[in-house]
C-alpha cells in the first residue's frame, strides 16, 4: 500500500507539472483582439463605440 500511495503521489504531481505548463506556454501565443478591425492601410481602429 506504501508503494502505491507514492506512485499515485508521483503521477498526480507529474500531472499538476504538466498542467502548468500546458497552462503557462498558451498564455503566450498571441490573439487577436475581436473589438479590433484592421484596415486598408494597415492601421488599426477601434470597431466599438467612442461616445463622441
């Protein structure tokens, strides 16, 4: 029961390990913002509302 208790241990943390770093390396990939729309010359402006 020993063993098993620390095989379970070792795979749970290799598995919290894991998840971090899935969790960590897609917060880096770069996404567009959906309130964004670019235009003709390149430029970008803001598709929503000012308020002027």
């Amino acid at each position: 029961m020993k063993t098993f208790k620390k095989w379970l241990f070792a795979l749970m943390s290799a598995l919290l390990l894991l998840g971090a770093a899935t969790a960590c390396s897609s917060t880096s990939s770069k996404t567009d913002d959906s309130n964004t729309q670019q235009t003709d010359d390149g430029s970008q402006s803001d598709n929503g509302d000012s308020g002027q």
